[in-house]
C-alpha cells in the first residue's frame, strides 16, 4: 500500500488525482496540502465517501504530522521547489506535476535526491498522448537538425513556456542541438519575435483564450516537413492514469528521472 500526499489537492488536476488515488486499491491517499482548506477534511471537499484526508497548509506541519511514501505536488513552481526539497530531506519519494521548474532547479533537486537516496520522477505532462509526442519528436530529431517548439495554452496560464514544452525543449537538445541557419545577431527587426530559447531549443508559447493545452513539434527538410502534435481536452481525466503510474515507478530507481516515458516499457523502441 504506497501512501501518498498531494499538494495542490483541490486544484483542477489535483482533485482528480486525489479521486484516483482514493479509488486505487494500492494506494491510500494519507493527507493534502491546501493553503486555502487548512484543517479542512479532504473526504468532505472532493465528496469521498466517509473519507478523512487532512488538508495542510504548508509542508514542514505535514512532514512532522503524518506518515506518507510519495509527494505528489501539483502547485507553483517556487512553493513545489520548496516542497520537493522538504520532502527529499525527510526521505519521501516525489513526483513532480509543477510547470517551470528550470534545468538549474532540477540539478539541485537530483542532488538533494540522491545525498538522500530517494528519488523523483519530474512528469510536464502526464498524458499518454503527451508522451507518445516526446517519444517521437525524440526520435525525429536524431534524423532532422531542424526544430522549433510551439507551445499553446489558455489565456490564464502563467507559467511561459508551459513544463510540457520546456521539458520537451531538455529532451531534444539530448539528441541533438538544432542547427542555426541565422544568428539573433543577424536578425533585422523585432529579435523576440523568434520566441525564447532554452538549451539551444527554439520555443513559441501562446496564451489565447480557446485553447488548453497543446504542444508541436516542427521538423524542416528541403522540400519536406515533418509536424508532430498533441492537444488536450478540458477534463483532467488523462492526466490521473499516467499519475497513478508515475506513483507507482517513482521507488524504482534512485536520483531524478525526467518524462513519464523514462518509466514506461517501450517495446521494441
């Protein structure tokens, strides 16, 4: 029985993993983490049954209160740096759900990870469509040297670029960096109109109202182009299974691992 904590628990996605896990017969859902719920009861909020989930308000109380294996955190990226390290330190096992942790945090949460001998599985996205799109533009990029990150969201998004796409940005740059046909120093005009660049990585975010969440990757070729998409729904369903997923590999390695797909077995891939 893996007992887990969430932090964000009443949020759009945390709420539906929070059912999920409650659901999940290997799993107990042990407490929450809600600044603006402290005190309350989980099991009343999110309509579980006769459930009693304490709901915190910051991590260190309920490190010191209650027992749990994983930290799931759904919050913000400055609040879930802080959890994750917490967490690290006590021993706990941690999966990421946060967009816009940079590469420079994740360095020092790998470090914490392994001086600790526990582990984190860092998930942008936890979508099994999402994957797939990471999976193939990895493989795309060992043939084309010519790719651009576009990167969509709902007007109400913050975070720029969105953890989808800055992971995806990681990943490629692994393979291979893209070429540079023209330098910024060449550009005439406005020289942030060709987006932000992350680990040599060109990246486009748009914030629109109508979209979700959605995710490109553009291939160039003479002659040929290759474009591989991913677009989400308004529910946050997709999400819970490849969740409950990462909570269950995260004890199965130690350190950091980025991408649901470094836990998933990929037949023949």
């Amino acid at each position: 029985m893996i007992k887990v904590f969430i932090a964000g628990a009443t949020g759009w996605a945390g709420s539906e993993l929070s059912k999920g896990v409650y659901k999940a017969s290997d799993m107990k859902l042990a407490g929450a983490l809600s600044r603006k719920n402290k005190g309350k009861n989980l099991g009343d909020i999110l309509a579980l049954e006769d459930a009693d989930i304490p709901i915190f308000d910051d991590i260190h109380t309920a490190l010191s209160t209650i027992d749990f294996d994983v930290l799931v955190d759904y919050t913000q990226p400055e609040i879930c740096k802080i959890n994750t390290i917490s967490a690290l330190k006590k021993g706990k096992k941690v999966v990421i759900g946060t967009s816009g942790l940079s590469s420079e945090d994740y360095l020092e949460i790998e470090k914490i990870a392994t001086e600790n001998n526990t582990s984190v599985l860092a998930v942008g996205n936890f979508s099994i469509t999402a994957v797939l799109l990471q999976k193939f533009s990895e493989m795309a990029a060992q043939y084309i040297s010519n790719f651009e990150i576009i990167d969509y969201a709902h007007e109400g998004k913050i975070d720029s670029p969105s953890g989808t796409a800055r992971e995806l940005a990681h990943r490629l740059s692994k393979v291979q960096k893209p070429e540079v046909h023209i330098s910024n120093d060449e550009l005439i005009g406005e020289k942030d109109s060709r987006g932000a660049n992350l680990d040599g990585v060109q990246i486009h975010s748009i914030r629109l109202p109508g979209y979700v969440i959605s995710i490109e990757t553009l291939f160039g070729l003479k002659d040929e182009k290759l474009t591989i998409r991913h677009d989400a729904g308004t529910s946050a369903e997709p999400y819970v299974k490849g969740a409950l997923m990462a909570i269950e590999k995260v004890g199965t390695f130690k350190g950091l691992r980025r991408g649901l797909d470094t836990v998933m077995d990929f037949k023949n891939s």
